[in-house]
C-alpha cells in the first residue's frame, strides 16, 4: 500500500484514533498525578511550616527569604512566591483545625488529627518530629483529586472542614472549574442546598428521594438585569427563560430544558405549565411553578394536579415519578409544611431572591437595540 492513501485506510484511522485516545488517557493520568504530587508537597511544606513555628524562630522576613531562596534554585517553577507559601500554611492549618478532617467516602477518619497531634510530641524532649508523612493512608482523598487554585478558593472562604469538604465533592463530582466553584462559593450553596420544603422522603423511594432533597436549593438565586421592581410571574418567567443558561446553573447538575408553557389538553381545556424540565439523574420530568408573591396551599395542589397529568401524558414507563418544585417570592415553613403534607406526589417549596434588580427609571433610560444601532449608524463615515 502506498504511504500516500495510508491517511484513507479505515483500519489504519481506527487505529490512530485509538491511540490518541491512549494519548489524551495518559495525559490526563499524567496531569492528575502531577497536581496529586504538588499538593502533597504544599501539605507537607504547610507542616514544616508550622511546626517549626518560623515566623517566631527566624522573624517575620521568613516567607519572603524563602521564597527568594527557591526561586534562585528552581528559577522555571511557579508556586513558591510568599504568597503561595502562607497558603500553603493555611491548607494545612485548615484542614487540621479539628476533627472533622474526614476521608470523603473513603476509610479515614478523626484518626488523623490524633494522630497527627502524636507526631507533634516533642522526642527525647529536645527535638520536635518535623515531617508529617501523608502516607498511604491519605493518598485516596479526595482533598487530593482537586486543583491547588480551587484549594485557594475553598480555605480562603469557608469557615469549616465541614463546608469545604462540601465544595471539593461537588468539584470532583460535576467537574467545576475553577469560576464556577468560586460563583457557588459566593451564593453560599453549602447554605442552601437540600434545604427547601418538600415531602419527597414521604412520597419517593430511597435513595431517590436523598438525591432529589439535594437538587432542592433555598433560596433559589436569580441574577436577571432585565426585571424591573415591579414584575409579574409571566415577567420572572420571561427573564429566567431569556437567561436560560444562567438559570440551568443555579438549578444544578442533570437539569435539561423542556420548555415554557408546555400545554397540557384535558378533556378539551388547556392547561399551562409555566416551566418543564427533565432531570437527567433522577431520570424524571420536573415541573417548575413560579410565584411573583408569597407561597399559598392552592399552588400545593394546582402543581400535584400537573404532576399527575404528566405522568399520565408524557412520562414513559422507564421514567420515575414526575417531580414539582415551586418556587415562590415568599413563604412560611409551616404553611408549606402543612401544604405538603395531604400531597402523595413529590414537592418541594423554595423562595428566590433576585441578585440584580433595576428600578424603573434606570431601565427606561437604557437605550434601546434601534437607538444603538442608530447611533452607530450615525457615526459611520
């Protein structure tokens, strides 16, 4: 065969595109390990640090002469400003804080600050145990799995292990960069997830209902310039759409856009749903109600009325029971609580608060689309 008809060769393409996989395989192996490698050094650098108190030993020049000192000697590496080495002090100071250093999913448990306060003893009263040795025990941790920015972020920013071991989860389970941790940070998503209203450990099965508690958020976050203060429902409706993939964000993982004022015909009356999506885990549709006011019963009801007539018009026998989630301006806990509870289909209630708001006379001074153009129009030579 001649090399120049090799590249049409379906054999030979099937190959090559096998082995790139293997590449790309390897590459990302490769990177994982590297960033595994580094943020042992930083744990390890972070204890030395600390143990040997350098500040009160060698004053407070400490972290610049450092720095200076490994920049002379690894001049192409990146990573050991002063900056870096005081987060690398506070990674480790923060994750042995206390004794909720846990091994997400894995073995390790409060051992590890116990053990590592043994380590701290003083030997033969005269020498201090430097190195802590992470170990074998450490390598699975999933502390371990996630970007050293990302770290930056986290223990700058949460108060506990607790909360911070929340967000490296989420991380590594939906694959979030490093702005969008730091979006999730900054509207508290520890605070508020899981934590609406709902009936779902009364009307699904385990663990289905845990994980539908978890896509629940109160209060749901809505940053939409195009509201004015005074709005209505088909308003919210007609900006969260106009945003839709800002709205898919704040929803989380495994929601899919169905549509808006989906119809539903029943003995021969339309009826409308404000908001229809379909949820890739929970394998479900979820019907999403908004309310431009406080939380009342009816909508309890009105939204079990649209469940039922979507699992009976729309779901397909592999799909599980449709979901309703209603999201209100107002509410209180009882009266949803009380709502909820004659329900025999999932519901969850949640407020929503709104980040940006324009008042009237600001939005009606925005130029339109028409007057830009015109204006650019107008200055064309």
């Amino acid at each position: 065969m001649q090399m120049s008809n090799i590249k049409h060769n379906d054999e030979y393409k099937s190959w090559l595109t096998d082995i790139k996989m293997r590449i790309k395989q390897t590459q990302i192996k490769a990177a994982i390990k590297v960033n595994t490698e580094l943020l042992h050094l930083y744990w390890d650098l972070g204890h030395d640090i600390v143990v040997r108190q350098v500040e009160t030993t060698w004053g407070s020049g400490f972290f610049e002469q450092l720095s200076k000192d490994l920049a002379a000697e690894f001049p192409h590496l990146k990573g050991f400003s002063a900056t870096n080495l005081k987060y690398c002090k506070r990674f480790y100071q923060f994750y042995t804080q206390d004794e909720t250093f846990h091994q997400v999913g894995g073995e390790v448990g409060s051992q590890i600050t116990q053990q590592l306060a043994a380590q701290l003893q003083p030997a033969d009263n005269k020498q201090v145990v430097i190195r802590h040795q992470v170990g074998d025990e450490l390598e699975n941790n999933l502390v371990f799995k996630i970007p050293w920015r990302h770290h930056v972020e986290i223990f700058t920013k949460c108060k506990t292990t607790k909360e911070a071991l929340f967000y490296v989860q989420k991380t590594i389970q939906n694959g979030w960069s490093r702005s969008m941790l730091t979006h999730h940070l900054e509207l508290n998503l520890y605070e508020r997830e899981g934590k609406a209203v709902n009936n779902f450990a009364a009307t699904l099965p385990a663990p289905q209902s845990d994980l539908a508690m978890q896509t629940l958020k109160d209060p749901y976050i809505f940053d939409l310039m195009s509201l004015t203060e005074k709005y209505n429902e088909r308003e919210l409706e007609d900006a969260l759409t106009e945003n839709i993939t800002k709205f898919l964000v704040e929803l989380g993982t495994g929601f899919a856009y169905v549509g808006r004022q989906v119809p539903l015909n029943i003995d021969d009356t339309e009826y409308y749903i404000d908001l229809l999506f379909y949820h890739l885990k929970l394998r479900c549709f979820v019907v999403i109600e908004l309310k431009a006011a406080k939380f009342v019963p009816e909508a309890a009801g009105k939204t079990s009325f649209y469940l039922s007539a979507i699992d009976d018009l729309m779901r397909h026998s592999t799909d599980n029971a449709t979901i309703g989630i209603i999201i209100c301006k107002d509410k209180n806990n009882l009266v949803a609580e009380y709502a909820l509870r004659g329900i025999n289909q999932p519901i969850g209630v949640s407020e929503y608060q709104l980040s940006k708001l324009l008042p009237e006379n600001f939005k009606s001074a925005l130029p339109s689309i028409e007057e830009i153009e015109e204006e650019l129009n107008n200055k064309k030579i």
